[in-house]
C-alpha cells in the first residue's frame, strides 16, 4: 500500500559538539522539524492510517486523548491538511469549560476538530465493544485511530524513521516511549547488530507486552528509571536539564517524552553505561506543542518554566 500521505520531510541528524569529551558519538534525529503541527512520530504514526480511511472511503477520524495530547493536536491538523472531519474523545469532562485556556485543545478546536468530554471512568472502557458502538451511534461512520495512535499501520509508518545510513552507521538507536509503537517500527527496520533502546514516560514495565505484539526480533531493551514519577509528572531537575540543553544545542526537548529520555541519555553516558567509541542515535520524536499546557501548570506551582 503506498501512501498518498507524503510530507516533504527536511529533518536532519545533528552531532552533540558539547559531549565529545565522553568516549561515545551521540547524534539526535530531528525527527521533530517534519512538520510544525504534524511532526515526529505522529506524522509516522497518521501517515498509513490516513490512506487507510482514504481506501475505505471514510471522511471522518475518530481518536482519544489528554487534555495535552500530542496525538489529538496532530489528528487535528492532519485533518485540516487532507480533507478529514475529526473527533477527539477528551478524557476528563471538567475541560469542557476550559478550552480556550488550554493551548492543546484550543488549537484543536480551531483546526476543526470535534471535542467530546468524558469522565475518566468512562475513558477507561474506550477500547470495549460496546463503548466503540455507543460511539457509532452518536457520530456514525468514522475510522477509529487508538489513543496515542498505536496499531499496526502506525508501526509501519515508524519502520520508515530509520535510512540505510542510520541503520549501517549506529550501534545504538534510542527513543522516548509513549504507546509503543515508535520503537516496535525501530526495531522492526533496525538490522540485528543494533540494539534500541527505549525510555517510557510511564511508570511500570506493561509496554513490554505491547511491544512484542508487533515485533520478534530481540535487540530492544527498555530503560525504566527516567520517568521522573510518572505521565507528565516533572520535576526542577528536569526543566533545568531542558533548558540548559536547549541554550547549549539550540535544540528544544519537551518534557513529557524527550527531555526524560535525553536527561537518561546523559546520565548513562556518564556512567559509562555505553561502550567505548559507540554511535548512538537518538530520535527527537517532537512532541513539543505540550510545553506550553505544562508552562501553565508550573506557573501556577511558582516553579521555573521551560524556555
């Protein structure tokens, strides 16, 4: 299946100058320059999925998500871009007085998108059957996409992250993890040799179950100690680290998925975590549209904010 959903892609690999002083090579994959509103993995993970309800003559995208979801701006946009009707099933019905002060669904909302508000119990039951039916009967016809944008075609758009170069040059290619499906894509394009390392923004070691639905291959490892307590929980540690990044790179990190990755990124290779002279590449994933709903939630803390 080829797709119809083509970007014209200008992302770039980028050495770290300020790390040479550890005995490893890092380079980051500036997977987030793609697109300003559809960028990173979920212009990988929309990009089959949207010729899929092409083929299937849908003209309406259905998706769940946060109330900073990366994933409902993106599906957002994309339906903006190609044409589409979109909903975005919110979890947490108190926003539904709140999306003007909220720069994610405002930004939804204006590109078209549809908000339906449910309680967090009722979001818990949005994989059953018959939650889906109830769906169906209130908007008839839709192509569902999951939470997150995880399923098989989206997989099979992140297989497409990784170039020949990237694959014959690296020994190690690592990512943030949300829903999985980034890194079951790396690691099915990766070659045998590579190992790919992911870093959850969750607690817990469940994704591991999720992963081997759409992968056999062995050479993946999940790093489960950067996740700062938890889904965008955050701490000073971390925003300093994303600042000081960003002032000694120029490149932004967010802090729900890359900065925690990077932040564990740079601990290990202080540690000597990575053998002598490695070449690791790291895939900026993007994700950085949420920094301003967490700039909100840190001044109302009084803490520092990310620049």
């Amino acid at each position: 299946m080829n797709s119809q959903f083509n970007l014209d892609i200008k992302n770039e690999r980028v050495q770290f100058s300020e790390i040479e002083q550890f005995s490893v090579e890092l380079y980051i994959k500036r997977e987030d320059l793609i697109h300003p509103f559809i960028s990173g993995n979920k212009y990988r993970k929309l990009k089959y999925n949207i010729t899929e309800a092409k083929l299937l003559n849908k003209n309406t995208l259905l998706t769940f998500g946060g109330a900073f979801s990366n994933h409902i701006a993106a599906t957002a946009a994309v339906g903006k871009e190609f044409g589409f009707k979109t909903i975005g099933v919110i979890r947490g019905e108190e926003l539904v007085s709140k999306i003007d002060d909220n720069d994610t669904l405002r930004f939804a909302k204006e590109n078209g998108m549809l908000l339906k508000f449910i309680s967090r119990g009722d979001f818990r039951q949005k994989d059953s059957t018959n939650f889906i039916e109830s769906l169906k009967v209130e908007f008839d016809d839709f192509y569902l996409i999951p939470e997150g944008g995880t399923n098989e075609l989206a997989v099979r758009g992140c297989e497409e992250i990784l170039t020949e170069d990237d694959k014959n040059q690296f020994d190690f290619v690592c990512c943030s993890i949300g829903t999985g499906g980034t890194i079951s894509g790396l690691i099915n394009s990766s070659k045998q040799n590579q190992q790919i390392f992911g870093f959850p923004a969750l607690k817990g070691d469940f994704l591991k179950q999720d992963i081997r639905k759409f992968v056999t291959k062995n050479n993946w490892q999940i790093i489960t100690d950067y996740h700062f307590g938890g889904y965008a929980k955050v701490s000073n540690q971390l925003i300093s680290f994303i600042n000081q990044f960003k002032q000694e790179t120029t490149i932004p990190l967010d802090p729900i998925y890359t900065g925690k990755m990077m932040f564990g990124l740079v601990d290990l290779t202080k540690n000597d975590f990575f053998p002598d002279k490695s070449k690791i590449l790291i895939i900026h994933t993007g994700g950085l549209q949420g920094i301003k709903g967490m700039n909100q939630r840190l001044k109302q803390k009084k803490l520092q904010l990310i620049h």
